[in-house]
C-alpha cells in the first residue's frame, strides 16, 4: 500500500466513522475501487486508524472525557461496551469472513438506509435531552444494539444512534453518546487488532505492531494515516451534529441505499 492510498482510506476512515453510513463498507470498496491490495497490513491499518477517529472525539469533548468527578459517566461507558467487546471477540472469524464478501455488505447498506428513512418519524418523542439524564441501564441497552454493526455494513454509528433513540435520547444527545461509546470500544479494537490478534503477514505471523515496523513504509503510512484520521474526523463530527438537529437521518437513508444499489449493480456486473 503507497502512501497515497494510506491518506485515501485514512480520509474515508474520518469522514464515515461516525456517520452512520458504514466506515467499514466504504473503506472496502474505496480499496476496490482505487486497486489497494487488501493484504494482512491493510486489514489492520483500515482498523488501526481508528485511533486518529478516536482522538478526535477526546479533543473535541475533552471536558467530558476528563470531568474525572463524573464517575456516573465512565460507569457507563465500560459497563455499555462490554456486550461489543465479549461478542466480537466470539465472532471475529466469522466477521473476518463476510469483510471478504463484498455482495452482503452493500445489501445491508440498503437495508440500513431504508431503516433511516423512518426513524425520525418512530422515535418522535425524547425524554433524554442531555448525557447526565442516560441511566446505566439505558447505556447497556445502547451497548446492545451497538452489537448489530458486527455485521460489515451496517455502521456502528447508526446502530447505536437508533438504539438511543430508541431510548428515548435525543437526536443530538444520541448521536454525541455513540461518539462516547465509540471510543472505548474502538480503543480496544485498535489495541486487539496491534497487540494481540496475530496476523499472516507475508507467510508469517505477526502482531500488528510488528507489521506496523516492519519497514518504513507502513511505519509512515500508520503515522499519516492517524493523522489523517483525527483531522477529517474531527470536521465530520462537528458538522454532523448540526446537521441531524436541523434536517434529521432522512438523508443519510437515501445517500445508503443508492450507493448500495450502484455497488450491488457493479458487483453483480463484475465492475467490482
């Protein structure tokens, strides 16, 4: 993987995590679509430059993150992300093995943006309008439905947004506690997929790290990758929250199930 190819996913990886249109669809079909060879190297750096995603979600809620008196806060994120953290780790092969079938991804792509279409409409009603007001056993709720993005294509974001909705959350609210959840649970994703998970990397296995050092390359393509990451994530994050307060997810319905639609035809014609 060059250098350009690193920024181009790294971009991708900014400007969909939290949107909740699929990071993980659009990084495997913008590898498609741009020829990037989805060796071992590239599986984890379209995983560990999450990192840079998370940072910005630090930065940006930094008083939250580090309001150290609001214990209430953190309970609630470890206890929401364990349910993520106990099935992907059951289930990882099995997801390992649909990221290599691209046809079921883009179909839940469609599924996803029809289920977009109209929750605005079911969730009307918000009981929550701010994150003090999330009880334990809402989070855990939350951290349920975050379970569903196992299945590539179906968007973290969008899962755990509708499940707090479904909670009673606000749009805004919502949206802001999925940025919350999605640190410690792509925090240890990331440190799973570097530090643990082994990786056949040319014929050896390997952790990440040691493919990350392996030679200068990746090195630089880690490095600029996070980079890259924490930018566009950082503008993402700030011009999503004003947009679903003023025109809701409809949009983020129909932009799914067209691309999911163009990508099914090109998979269908081999264009893909």
């Amino acid at each position: 993987m060059s250098l350009i190819q690193a920024i181009i996913l790294a971009i991708v990886e900014g400007l969909t995590e939290f949107l909740p249109i699929s990071s993980t669809a659009h990084m495997i079909f913008t590898s498609s679509i741009f020829g990037i060879q989805t060796d071992e190297f590239v599986k984890m750096f379209q995983v560990s430059i999450q990192f840079g995603a998370i940072l910005a979600v630090i930065v940006l809620y930094w008083k939250k993150f580090f309001d150290f008196k609001s214990i209430n806060f953190y309970v609630k994120l470890a206890l929401a992300v364990v349910p993520a953290l106990v099935l992907g780790k059951l289930f990882d092969d099995k997801i390992e093995a649909v990221l290599e079938k691209p046809l079921p991804i883009a179909i839940v792509l469609v599924v996803g943006g029809l289920v977009l279409l109209f929750i605005d409409n079911y969730f009307k009603k918000s009981i929550v309008n701010k994150e003090e007001d999330i009880s334990v056993k809402k989070a855990i709720t939350i951290g349920f439905w975050q379970c569903l993005a196992m299945m590539p294509g179906t968007s973290r974001a969008a899962a755990s947004i509708i499940g707090g909705m479904q909670q009673g959350l606000s749009r805004k609210v919502a949206a802001e506690f999925s940025f919350f959840l999605a640190v410690p649970t792509m925090l240890a994703v990331t440190c799973y997929s570097i530090f643990l998970k082994d990786w056949n990397y040319k014929g050896i296995e390997q952790k990440g790290f040691e493919m990350i050092f392996a030679n200068s390359t990746n090195t630089t393509a880690f490095i600029v990758g996070n980079v890259i990451a924490f930018i566009v994530a950082l503008l993402a994050i700030k011009l999503f929250i004003g947009f679903i307060q003023k025109y809701g997810f409809r949009i983020w319905g129909w932009y799914r199930i067209i691309v999911g639609i163009i990508l099914i035809i090109a998979i269908q014609t081999n264009l893909l």
